[in-house]
C-alpha cells in the first residue's frame, strides 16, 4: 500500500541549499550594520501566551482577530506562535528587569507565523528581522534606526525603496481625529466597502490604509491626521525631518501611512519597492511608547522596526554576485583500507594549514570512475586522488576538474604550499 507523502504546511517554505547562501549573506551585512551602530541581540522564545499577543497588536487587528496559530496545550493554556517581535521582546524585558532606568539597542531574527493567503512575498511561516530600542523618548532615536535602515540597503546594494513617514500622534489627539475620521466616513458610507464599513466601528484608521482603488478618491479627501497632532507630536515629528534632511535620507511624508498593529504613536515609517507587487513593504516600524506599561512593566518610551528576510531575498536573488563558494578540492582515495585513513589524516591536515579551504573528503567508497563522478558533480575546482602507489611515494595526483588539463604529481610534503598558490587562482 502506497504511503500519503507527507508535504510542508501551506505557506511554509524549506530554505534549501542551493539558496542559503542569500541568507547568509543579508544576514552577515545586516549583523555587520547592526554592531556598528552598537545595538545587541536577544532570542525570544517562539510560543508565548495567546494574551501577550490579544492585548499589545490589538484585540481588532486582522493579525488577533484571524491570523494567529493558537492553540490549547496539554495543560489548558492559551498559546500563540509568535506573530511578530516586538511583543515578546517587552515581555522578555520587563520579565528580566531590562528595562526601568536603562537604554537598551536590541535587535532580534526569526520565524514568525501568520494564517494569511500566501503569495509571492507573503507566507504563513516567514523570518523577520528586528530591532527595538527602549529607554529614549527623543526624535533623535527614531532618526537613528531610519539611518541604520538605510546603511543596510546601501551595504546589500539596494537602491529602490522609497522610504514613507507619518506621525500617529498622541492617543488622545487621534481619538479626536478618530471621530472627525468617522464622521467623514458615516457621511460617505455609500461609498465604503464591507470591509471598511465593518471597521468604521472597530479601527476606522485603517480604512486608510485600503487598497481598493474605488475608495482611493474617498480616502485622499479624508480629514488627515498630521492636521489633528498634539504639539508635542508635532515638535518631534518636525525633529525628525530635520535629522533626515540633515544626514541627506530622502522620504515622503504619506498622511495615509497608519499600520496594521495597534500599539504605534507618533512616528511611523515604511520602507517600500515597486518591484514586489502587492507586497512591496520590506520593513516597517514606528514608535510604541505605550506597550511597556499596557503589557505590566513600567513606563518606557521605545521605538523599532522589523523586515521580512523571505522579501528582501526575493528582491536581492537576481541582482546578487555572490563570491564563489564551491568547495576547492574533492578528495578521492582508492584502494585498501590504509590509503582511506592516511587520506582522513592529510585533510585534516590541510585543514589546519589553510583555514579557508574549503576540501570535500570523499565518503562511502566506490570505484575511482564513482568518486571521480562526485568530485565533478561537488563543483570542486581540484580533484586530488590519493591510491596505494601514490601513498607509496608520499606522492598525490591533482587534476583541475574545471579546465582540460593532465592530471600532475605533487608531493605530499609540499602540498599545503602548492595549494595555497593554487585556491587563490
Ligand atoms: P509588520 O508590519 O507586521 O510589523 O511586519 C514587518 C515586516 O515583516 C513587513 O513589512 C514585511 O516585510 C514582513 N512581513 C509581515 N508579514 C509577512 C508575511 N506574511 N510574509 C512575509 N513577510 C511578512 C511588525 O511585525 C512589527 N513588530 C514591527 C515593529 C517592530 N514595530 C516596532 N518594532
């Protein structure tokens, strides 16, 4: 009887071999960028309680309301995997006492997990990047994760984002603007689609983030938000600017630009491209100087962001030359038992010699016609092929795998030397 194949759950990807090496390119230089600036990374667990999640992205957000893996464990307890960082990352905080009188840079990578329709750029398991920094209320650290933001895309080579601003305000000042918003709506309703109409009750901010283009002239006429700001929201939002025009960072100001978690006031910001369709937005944060104190810890101003990787892998795959990372040298060894150990030991030994060879060993046997076919097919540059006479000798073959050429003698006394010529060609 024929066994059902097991398959990976919808909208959630293998990161097979042949594409690691993207990732660990954008995650080296984004490591590099994130110690130069001096912010420090924190693990998180992945499973948390369900409520951490209800009571910081917001109980009538589409991530609470329809896209968190939740389920009821062995002991009736709640939990979620994570849908983002940022909530585990203030609960992790204030559990271990991170935060009260300190200033911390943090920054975090991983999987997170949202039930959504998945499509190009969007999955239900997918690995963020993110940072938050806790402890400063000034405009002087939002300027600083935006800087940060834009070395990363200079160092991947990337210069097609268009980075987008908007300040929320305060929460009271948008809660008088949340009823002017509701107004203009209720007197335009016929206007509305189901989804807006249904949020003109629970989160009417978001209406203006719809993409449905018969609402698009509705929308641009709305009463906006950046005209309702608190002075103090406005100070700092001008603050802001003035630090970005200064450093030569270009944006634009999108009024419209309201995100779709609940816990942001006053800057908000979007990094996005054209060349994504749909999911254009690569990274996106803002300032969360409420969320501390709503999820029990005290009153701490904090600012951050998150990317998603699987978007800039997308964006960086067909631009990308990475450097060679074939293995140099397959190994081959044929014939009795000794030649294999005395050929275990030599690479070993060249491993020391050179710690930037990259020596495949062969493994499993096989007839020199078997190995000979691995060597090539491994993408080594060099094959080096040790038998019984060689060994004898104190002699090995090298043959370049890559280029029509006789197969030479070197000695094994002087083979980490010649290799060392010979990878650096
Ligand atoms: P977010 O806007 O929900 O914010 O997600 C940030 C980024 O994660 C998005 O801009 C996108 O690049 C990526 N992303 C989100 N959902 C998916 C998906 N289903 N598939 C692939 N990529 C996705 C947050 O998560 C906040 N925690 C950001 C933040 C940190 N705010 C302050 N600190």
């Amino acid at each position: 009887m024929s066994k059902k194949k097991i398959q990976a759950i919808r909208g959630m990807n293998d990161i097979l071999p042949a594409q690691t090496p993207i990732w660990q390119h954008i995650e080296h230089t984004l490591h590099q960028v994130l110690e130069s600036y001096g912010y420090q990374e924190i693990r998180m667990p992945i499973l948390e309680a369900t409520e951490l999640f209800s009571r910081s992205i917001g109980e009538v957000t589409d991530i609470v309301e329809k896209e968190m893996f939740s389920f009821v464990d062995r002991n009736s307890d709640n939990l979620t995997l994570r849908p983002e960082g940022t909530a585990s990352c203030v609960r992790a905080g204030i559990q271990n006492g991170l935060f009260y009188n300190q200033i911390q840079r943090l920054w975090y990578i991983g999987p997170m997990f949202r039930h959504e329709r998945p499509q190009k750029g969007r999955y239900r398991q997918f690995n963020q990047l993110g940072v938050e920094a806790y402890g400063l209320t000034g405009a002087d650290i939002d300027a600083e994760i935006i800087l940060m933001t834009a070395r990363f895309w200079q160092k991947l080579g990337l210069d097609n984002l268009e980075l987008q601003i908007n300040s929320l305000g305060s929460a009271e000042a948008r809660a008088v603007y949340r009823n002017k918003l509701v107004d203009y709506f209720l007197a335009n309703e016929s206007q509305l689609d189901e989804d807006s109409k249904r949020r003109l009750n629970t989160n009417p901010l978001r209406i203006l983030d719809s993409k449905n283009p018969q609402m698009q002239n509705l929308i641009q006429s709305a009463p906006q938000l950046l005209d309702h700001l608190d002075k103090e929201s406005q100070t700092h939002f001008q603050q802001l600017k003035n630090i970005l025009d200064q450093t030569g960072i270009n944006y634009r100001i999108n009024p419209q630009l309201v995100r779709g978690l609940d816990y942001y006031n006053r800057t908000v910001f979007e990094w996005v491209t054209q060349e994504l369709g749909a999911q254009g937005t690569i990274c996106a944060g803002g300032r969360y100087d409420t969320l501390v104190e709503q999820i029990g810890g005290r009153s701490t101003p904090a600012v951050g962001f998150a990317m998603g990787l699987e978007r800039l892998v997308l964006l960086l795959e067909s631009k990308l030359q990475l450097s060679d990372i074939n293995p140099h040298i397959y190994m081959i060894m044929v014939g009795n038992e000794t030649v294999q150990q005395q050929g275990f030991a030599l690479a070993e030994s060249l491993r020391t010699a050179l710690p930037e060879l990259r020596l495949i060993t062969n493994c499993g046997g096989g007839s020199f016609k078997a190995q000979f076919k691995r060597a090539d097919k491994s993408a080594a540059k060099f094959a080096l092929i040790l038998g019984e006479d060689e060994l004898h000798k104190q002699q090995i073959a090298i043959k370049n795998l890559r280029k029509k050429s006789e197969q030479t003698l070197l000695s094994i006394s002087e083979l980490a030397d010649n290799l060392k010529q010979l990878i650096k060609e």
